[in-house]
C-alpha cells in the first residue's frame, strides 16, 4: 500500500521531455497506487476549461492526452486528487471531472498511510513576497476569474504569456529568501491543524526540513520541480515505521513502484 505525490510539472507545448515523462510515470509508477497527488503546477499556465476545445492549440492535445492518462489511472484504482498552483489556479470542474480526480482544497489535511499530514501548493506559505502575495489574493477572487474568463481564448492566452513574462523578470530581481516560504507561518499552520508533517511543492526546492511543532518534531517535506531530465515525487508506505521518502528519478526509467 502507498501514495505517491507530485508538484510542479509545469506541462506545455515547449516541454515534450517532461510531458513524455510524466506519460511513463504514469505506466510504471502510479499503478498500483492506492492514490496519486498532484500539489498545483500540472500544467506552466492554464487559462480556462473551454482550451479543452480549442483544438488548435498544441496545449490542447496535451491536456486530452493527461486527462485520458489520469482517467485510466482512476479507472484501474488509483485514486487522482489535484491541487490548485499558482500556474494553473483556473483548472475547473471540466477538467477534473474528465481526469475522474477529485479536487483538494487549497490547504488540505489527510491521513496518508496512517500519517497525518497538511498539504498545500506551498505558494501561500511565501508571505515575505508582498508584490505575490498581492496578486494571489486577487487571482483567487471568484468574481475576478469570472471576470477573466469572460475574456475571449486568444486574449487569455496573450495575457497568461504577459503574466508569466513579468513574474519571471519581477523574481530575478528578488532576494532568494523572500521567494521562499515564511517558516514561522509553517509551523503556525501546522499548529493549527495538530499535524507534524507537512508536504508541499511550488518553491522548487526540494529538500526535507526538521523543525519542532509544539515542542514536538516535525518534518516539511518539499517536492521538487519537473525538468526535460528528472522527476521528483514524494512516496509513503504502510509499514511498521512509515516515513515519507523524497525521492528524484530519470524521466526516461521512472521507478516501477
């Protein structure tokens, strides 16, 4: 018995070594499993459910292509949870339905394998980054994604590309640390929910951290970013002495299990 979970992929039509990879992962390494969880970023953008029609778009074909993947893999007994990114915080019911996944919150708490954990994206724990933490807050209104989605296809498609180009040019010019997570908000947030494990991506920092939690240890497990080469996911397996495993592995031989 175990559970797999992932962040970060970033899927699109300038990354065919990733999506191709992620296709393997999901013949050898999620069957079986008793769930796979997908921490936000699945796809670098993604502008609304109605791109699911717009077949001229080569995202298009790439998303056909994870939902009948995801379906299968549900289909055959893995259950599909995905998360909202900062990426990809505008996937709706269409898609999810279509992957037959079920949609998490943005900050869950579940028991995996007998261990309690909290999990969430990770970008809502990087508060010393005012200028982000400004633009999440609006990105997540209801009536500003109506408003957006209103918009025609094209114009969300040149705006996604606007947005992506000024958070890149806005984060070389951040210091590293205010792109991270905030760690008193870490340790808050898993106070509040009584838990001494918590996972989550979006930093592209994959590391597994120690701290204490109500005089208690405690572990942050972050999950690292997909490339044209590597995976990350995070495994947990029911055993005497269950402890998640961050683990890295090639794109071209994921592992079987």
């Amino acid at each position: 018995m175990r559970t797999l979970l992932i962040a970060d992929l970033h899927l699109s039509s300038d990354t065919p070594d990733t999506n191709q990879g992620f296709y393997r992962y999901l013949e050898h390494t999620a069957p079986g499993a008793d769930a796979l969880y997908i921490l936000g970023d699945l796809f670098d953008a993604w502008i609304g459910d109605d791109l699911l029609d717009a077949t001229h778009h080569p995202l298009s074909g790439i998303a056909h292509e994870v939902m009948t993947r995801l379906r299968k893999l549900s289909n055959d007994g893995t259950a599909v949870y995905l998360m909202h990114g900062n990426r990809d915080f505008l996937l709706g019911e269409r898609f999810v339905s279509a992957c037959q996944a079920m949609l998490l919150a943005d900050i869950e708490q579940v028991e995996l394998q007998g261990v309690p954990v909290v999990l969430l994206h990770g970008d809502s724990l990087c508060t010393q980054d005012e200028a982000y933490m400004a633009f999440r807050h609006q990105s997540r209104n209801p009536e500003w994604q109506a408003q957006m989605l209103a918009l025609p296809l094209e114009q969300r498609l040149e705006l996604a590309k606007s947005l992506r180009m000024q958070s890149g040019e806005a984060n070389a010019n951040k210091a590293e640390a205010i792109m991270d997570v905030t760690q008193q908000d870490v340790v808050s947030l898993m106070e509040h929910y009584g838990v001494a494990t918590m996972i989550h991506g979006h930093t592209h920092r994959p590391h597994v951290h120690d701290l204490t939690v109500e005089e208690v240890p405690a572990k942050r497990y972050v999950v690292g970013d997909w490339d044209s080469e590597h995976g990350w996911d995070i495994v947990i397996e029911r055993s005497d002495h269950t402890a998640p495993r961050l683990r890295q592995f090639s794109l071209s031989e994921p592992p079987d299990a």
